[in-house]
C-alpha cells in the first residue's frame, strides 16, 4: 500500500490500464492460438481425410465394376458389340480407379499410410498385368483360351484383385481413424480454449475490481485527510498551527507540503 502512496497519480492510472490490457492480450492470444489449432483440425477432417474417405470409397467402387465387367468378358463373344461395351467399361473404370486413387496419394501425408500405398501400388501393378493377359487370352476366341482365361481371372488375378481392395480398406480404416483423433483433438482443444478463457477472464475481472478499489483509495484517502484539515481550519478559528498530512509523494502529498510550507510562513 506505501508502494502506491510513492507513485504518482498518472503512474497509478497507467499501471492499472496496463495491467487490463495485459489480461486482454493474453485473453486475445488464448484465444487465437485455440482458435487456429481447432481451425487445423477441421481443416484435417474436412479437407484431407473425408476427401481421402470418399476417393478410396470411389475407387473401390470402380475396382468393383472393373472386375464385374472384366468376369462378363468371359462369357460374351469377342465379336459382340455387348463384349465391345464391357470392353469400354472395363476402360473407363480403369482409369476411373487409377486418377481417384492419384487424387488420394496427393493429399496423403501420414506416414502410417504410405505403406500401406506401396503395397498397393505394386499390386495394382501385377494385377493389371494378370488382368491384361485375361483380356489377351480372351482376344484369341478359343474354347482353350476362354478356358485359360477363366482360371486366370478366377485365380491369379483374384488373389491379386483382393489384395488391392484389402490395402483400401486399410486405408479407409486410417482415414477414419485419423478423422476420428483429429476430431477428439478438436473437441479437446475447445474444452482447454474455453477454459482458459473463463479463468483469464475472472481472474482479469478480480485483478480489475481490486486495482480499481486500491488506487482509488490510494488517490481519494490522501485527498479526503487533507479536505478534513482544510475543512478542519476554514470552520474553526483559522489555527494555522495545523498542517495537512503529507505522507505520500504523489501530487497530493506534495500539493499538502507546499501548503503546510505556505502556512509555516503565515505564522512567522
């Protein structure tokens, strides 16, 4: 308290301004930093991994109808225009799979996953080879190579087909995962961000309501003491024996010594 009694009027303003604009920097700073950490966690859920989800998803699909159109081959004529159309949706699925799964590995950058779309990679690679010898064998249109075509297809390729479909599941599996933590991060953060916020801004709300009762006490007790003498002196018989109290060294205690001087040479 005799600390706040020494500074000036000016000092004492400014210190409690100052220290309210701290509590509101570090309120502003919280804030922001809980802020931009759940922004980067939705960022990760809505553009990363629900676009990765939904092009695994896709690709999947296409694998599917690309292996549907692929076994139909094997029963249709090579001279038929149907066997001409499954030709064209084995193509287009193809390529289909191949630019959604492209679309996946550009926003892919965990490390769990990259793996996982090496196996995939090469799988896909030895599949199309296998799958490109069914539609080879099918070309030549004879019983012993539609047959040759049907153990392929219903063989080596399978397995090489399954395999590739277990990587995008596992894949989807991380996805969803990683979507699932960065939710709960999400959510995590949230709870930390509020409750930093609601005890900063107690705590700034005590610190306020208690700067403002003690520097207004430290300004208006010295102010009332020497309005009590002065008053003390106008109503009574002009004593100029009496001096206001000069115990701080702000502007009213100096305001107090200069008047108890000024009346020190009245009595002389």
């Amino acid at each position: 308290m005799q600390f706040l009694r020494n500074l000036r009027i000016r000092t004492k303003i400014l210190y409690g301004f100052a220290t309210l604009v701290v509590i509101m920097v570090v309120i502003g700073i919280s804030s922001y930093r809980g802020m931009k950490q759940i922004k980067e966690r939705l960022d990760n859920i809505f553009l990363v991994r629900l676009p990765s989800i939904d092009f695994l998803i896709e690709a999947d699909r296409d694998l599917q109808q690309l292996l549907v159109a692929e076994r139909s081959m094997v029963f249709t004529d090579p001279a038929s225009e149907k066997y001409k159309s499954f030709v064209s949706e084995y193509n287009k699925n193809y390529q289909q799979s191949d630019e959604r799964w492209n679309k996946f590995k550009a926003l892919s950058s965990a490390e769990d996953e990259k793996k996982v779309i090496s196996i995939y990679d090469q799988a896909r690679t030895d599949w199309t080879a296998t799958s490109r010898k069914v539609l080879e064998e099918l070309q030549k249109n004879t019983d012993e190579t539609r047959k040759k075509a049907i153990e392929v297809t219903l063989g080596e390729a399978s397995s090489k087909f399954e395999l590739m479909r277990e990587q995008l599941n596992v894949l989807t599996e991380l996805n969803l995962a990683n979507a699932e933590k960065a939710s709960k991060e999400a959510t995590d953060t949230y709870r930390l961000a509020m409750t930093v916020l609601m005890v900063t801004i107690g705590v700034g709300i005590v610190i306020g309501v208690v700067l403002a009762g003690v520097i207004g006490f430290s300004i208006a007790q010295p102010i009332n003491a020497a309005m009590a003498t002065l008053k003390d002196i106008a109503e009574g018989e002009g004593d100029l024996t009496k001096s206001l109290p000069a115990q701080s060294k702000d502007e009213v205690g100096e305001l107090s010594r200069w008047f108890n001087l000024f009346l020190g040479k009245l009595q002389g």
